[in-house]
C-alpha cells in the first residue's frame, strides 16, 4: 500500500478486527525509541545534523525490508500537505508531535501501517508495531526485529548504566512504550472509570484519550500504557501491562453482563436510539457521531445489533475525523456546518452498505 493509499483509505490492518479480547481492546503498539550515537536529540540537533539522521536512516530500508520480508516506503513529511499529515495522526500513524516541526522529518511505513518508524520526533527513531486485540507479544517481536536491522547498520547511543539513551528520561533504559486502546463505554456510563484510571496510575502507568497525551478519551477509547522503562526489562513491562488490561477488560465486561441483566430493555433502547441518528442523521458533530459509534459498537458486542459488523467502529472512528472527512471531500476548507453535513451523509452510506 502507497503512502496515497494510506491516506485515502481509513483501514488499517490493526483496524479489521480479530485477536484476544477483541470485543473491548481494540489494538496493540509497541514503541521503541532509539538514538543515533554522537548525534544531538533532534530538540538539540542542527538542520544539517537532522538532515544526516533522515539521510542514514533511509539508506537502511533495503536491509530493512529483506531482514523483515516486508516493503516500506520513505516519506519526507515537508512533501506531504499539512491535511495529510493531519490524517496520519487521525490513523495513529504518526503523533501529533511529528506533524508541528516537518523540515528534515521523515516516516517509513509498511504498506498496510502494521510498522511505522517516525525519524527525528522527540528522539530519532520511534519505531512502532501495532497489532488488533491484545497481543504485545507479537508487536514487541515485530518491533525487536526491526530494531535488530536498525542496529545492524547504526550505533544507537546506549550505556550499561543506563541503556538506551532518550531525549525524555522515562524512556531511558529499554526505551520501551507499550500501550493497549480499550473501548470501555460501561466503565464510562456507570462512573468507574475514575476508579480505574486512578489505580493504574498508582501502579506507575497511564491511562490517556484516543491520540495519546493530552487527548480525551474520545468514543470512550482510552490508552494505557508504562509510564517507567529504565530499571525493568521489556519482558517485564509487557507482562505487567497484560495483567492489568486483562482486569480493566474484566470489569468491563462484568459491567456490561450487568447492565445487560437489570436494564437491557433500557439498554436496547439506548443502543438503537443511537443506531437510528447516525443511520438517518443529516448533520452530525464530530463528538456526537463518536458517541454514537460507541453506544452502537457496544449493542454489536453484546449482540443488541446483529447486522453490523464490529470493525465498522474503527472505520468510522477514523472517517468522521475532520481531516479525513476534508481528504475525502477533496475540500481545501470546510466550515462546520458543511463538515457535520458531509459526515453525516458519510455514515448514512456506510451503515447502508454494510445492512
């Protein structure tokens, strides 16, 4: 898949659904952060120093896709519109940090998202590996191959005190960000959400919204991930995580068997309420269609709808973004008005479609 068809296309591989507990985790990433040696963090490095990382890295794809069976494309992101990049951070491709600075910044990518490498973000390379439901395990052997390849060729900065040396001190040591995104509207509805977050956090990890830091918990999608790395191993981090995920999916689904037994009529009700506005809707808000989706991703689950499959929650998350909506309307500027219009109409089709 080219680069143009990433942004034209709102799936993902990770999006189509399928793993553990698919029905509540909606995805897997792993994220390495790795440094070249002698060479300032990008917040540090000259225009001619950035300009060498982007060039040395992009040499490495050859290695990359033989060692890996598996074709990349290299991006320069100053080539690609400030819509674009936008919608790349709507597909969790790249992060809102990498859209701001584009001189000398770059992407490699795998032609259906499974890997993307952000060259000089916050550190040189991100590198991340996202897989559908739970399974950091796979994403984690993905991510230490493509490391593997990396390394090969480049000497990443890294000390035996202190392991892999990052921009930001939390990512020292194995450099390591492992994160899961849940669907959790029960938690939200019945106001444990705060309970759970709160005792994540104490146990050293971060519960986010849907694009990571410093975002909301849009369409009751959350993001939990290690907030330490430097004095455990990966091995460690992954389980640790895993554990957790698995209680919070627990509570989740304990919520939801509950409120199905004492309130399914209501329940129902709710669920179809929301099915019929965004299936006849003709304009719709961003925050109200990403409500919607999650009360009707929810009666898909719990088998209250029966016609629609489950991943049309992850397209939909992702088209009725603003900036894909704009991609897709081919529009260099849309108001508010004309954009909640436009995808509305776009969520009438695509429920239509899948009947």
């Amino acid at each position: 898949m080219s680069i143009e068809n990433l942004l034209n296309h709102p799936l993902n591989s990770w999006m189509l659904g399928g793993g553990e507990e698919a029905d509540i985790v909606l995805s897997s990433r792993i994220r390495l952060a790795r440094n070249l040696e002698e060479i300032p963090f990008p917040n540090r490095a000259s225009e001619k120093q950035l300009a060498m990382v982007a060039q040395q890295v992009g040499k490495s794809l050859p290695d990359l896709s033989e060692g890996t069976q598996r074709n990349y494309e290299f991006v320069e992101l100053e080539n690609l519109s400030l819509l674009d990049r936008y919608v790349l951070v709507e597909k969790h491709i790249i992060s809102p940090q990498h859209v701001q600075e584009v001189q000398h910044r770059a992407l490699i990518v795998e032609e259906d998202a499974t890997v993307s490498v952000m060259v000089n973000e916050e550190d040189h390379l991100r590198i991340q590996c996202m897989m559908p439901g739970l399974d950091l395990s796979s994403a984690l052997a993905l991510a230490d191959q493509i490391d593997d390849c990396f390394e090969a060729k480049h000497n990443f900065g890294f000390t035996e005190q202190m392991g892999y040396l990052t921009a930001c001190p939390t990512n020292l040591g194995t450099g390591l960000r492992a994160s899961v995104m849940l669907h959790l509207p029960v938690l939200v509805l019945t106001r444990q959400i705060n309970r759970v977050v709160g005792a994540a956090t104490q146990i050293g990890l971060a519960v986010r919204g849907l694009y990571g830091e410093g975002t909301e918990a849009a369409g009751n999608v959350f993001q939990i991930s290690n907030q330490l790395t430097l004095g455990y191993t990966e091995q460690q981090i992954i389980e640790n995580l895993n554990s957790v995920v698995k209680q919070v999916v627990e509570h989740e689904r304990n919520a939801r068997n509950m409120l199905l037994a004492e309130s399914r009529e209501a329940l129902s009700d709710r669920i179809w309420r929301s099915y019929g506005v965004l299936r006849y809707a003709r304009s719709i808000s961003g925050q109200e269609a990403l409500t919607m989706l999650s009360e009707v991703r929810l009666g898909i689950d719990l088998g209250v709808i029966g016609e629609v499959p489950g991943q049309i929650f992850n397209e939909l998350l992702v088209t009725t973004r603003p900036n894909f909506l704009q991609k897709l309307a081919a529009c260099n500027e849309m108001g508010s008005g004309q954009r909640n219009r436009f995808r509305a109409e776009i969520i009438r089709k695509r429920l239509k479609e899948v009947e």
